[in-house]
C-alpha cells in the first residue's frame, strides 16, 4: 500500500498526535543479515539513523555495507509515541521515514555511512525525495552521541561545494540529536528482500563525497 500525501508543514508538540504506548510487533530476526533486528546490541557496536526518503531502499542500502550489523526501518525525528506508518504518512507526527544502523566501528566508521548517506539520495529537495512528496520523505540525520553531530554537520559542509558545482541548490538535511526511535510495521522490515520486485527511487547520484578531515573519517 502506497500513501504519499502532500502535507509538507511539519506538526507542533501541541498538534501532533499523542500516539500510544504499545509497540508494533517486529520479527526477532533480520531476514538478510540472520542477526537480531532489536537490541540490546552487543558490546562496542553503535548506531545511526538516517532519513533518504521511502525507507525501504534506504535500509537495503546500509544493509550491503560490510561492518553493518543489523539495520531496520522506523520513524524519528517528531513527536507521536509508537505511531503508525498511515499516521506518518498523514504528516501528523512529525516523524520522517528512517532507518537504524547497528555498525562495528572497528569495522566501518560513521564517515563511511555518511558517505553513502550523501551519495545515494538528493539532500536538496526539501519535504520530499523524487516523486514521494511529504514531511516522511526529508532528508535527516538523527545524530546519537556528540562526535556523531560534530561529524554529520562537518560532512554536510564538506558536501555543499560539491552540491553546488553539480547545479543544485542548499542542502535541506535536517541534523539534530535522536530522541526517540521507533519500530515501523513488521512488514516494512527488510522490505526490498521480501518483494524483490519493489521499487524505491534511491541510488548514486554520480556526486563523490569526501570526507573533511576529523580524524574520524576511515575505518580502522
């Protein structure tokens, strides 16, 4: 079922919908990597949460990445407790579409997710991502420690010239700190292994990121 409304203002702590405290169900086991799809997550992993748009091509895009542990998809960045995907769509929560990133930093660092970050979705386009149109579809960056901010606020600097000589205009990704991360519906879970066929538009862009020098930007 495809829902793409054209509600492109975001809610307010007092309009958004309350939500509830009942958790959607979500099956234990990621369907490609065979690890779990919650935590607690072993020692001296980490997580990111990005928004790109649709989350089922997002979470395909993390998923391949070699040090990626578990990935899943969810809503963040609004207001609503455990809201549905109509109620995002609807643009009544605040939440855009997301994916979770569980990572082994020895083995892939948050500049490498980054860069796929950047290179494989368009970060200038506001409420909507292609042809889905709505508050769901922003670009975002949900940062879960310090060094995470610092780097993604750096990385989007870095990525502006590069933006601007390809023709585009400023970059809209919204970066502020995770506050809350919530499971979206099982049958989002993994959802482009599930249905091969489907479609999300998400994909290099032929823009090359390189990362600002943080001293954070290689793997191990």
């Amino acid at each position: 079922m495809f829902l793409r409304y054209k509600k492109l203002d975001l809610p307010t702590a007092e309009t958004a919908l309350p939500g509830r405290d009942t958790e959607v169900h979500v099956a234990d086991t990621h369907t490609v990597l065979g690890t779990p799809l919650k935590g607690p997550w072993p020692a001296g992993l980490e997580t990111a949460v990005f928004g790109m748009g649709c989350f089922w091509g997002v979470e395909r895009i993390f998923w391949q990445l070699p040090g990626v542990y578990s990935t899943s998809a969810g809503y963040a960045g609004g207001f609503t407790r455990n809201p549905s995907y109509e109620e995002t769509c609807f643009g009544t929560t605040g939440h855009a579409e997301v994916v979770q990133v569980v990572y082994d930093p020895t083995k892939i660092s948050y500049e490498d997710l980054l860069k796929a970050f950047w290179e494989n979705h368009d970060p200038t386009q506001g409420m909507r991502q292609g042809n889905d149109s709505g508050t769901q579809y922003r670009s975002a960056i949900y940062t879960t420690s310090d060094a995470q901010a610092t780097t993604a606020t750096a990385s989007r600097d870095a990525f502006q010239p590069v933006v601007t000589a390809a023709g585009h205009g400023q970059i809209t990704t919204e970066i502020k700190p995770l506050t809350a991360y919530y499971f979206a519906e099982d049958y989002h879970q993994q959802y482009l292994d599930k249905n091969p066929g489907g479609y999300c538009n998400h994909g290099p862009t032929g823009l090359n990121y390189c990362a600002p020098n943080l001293g954070l930007n290689s793997t191990p």
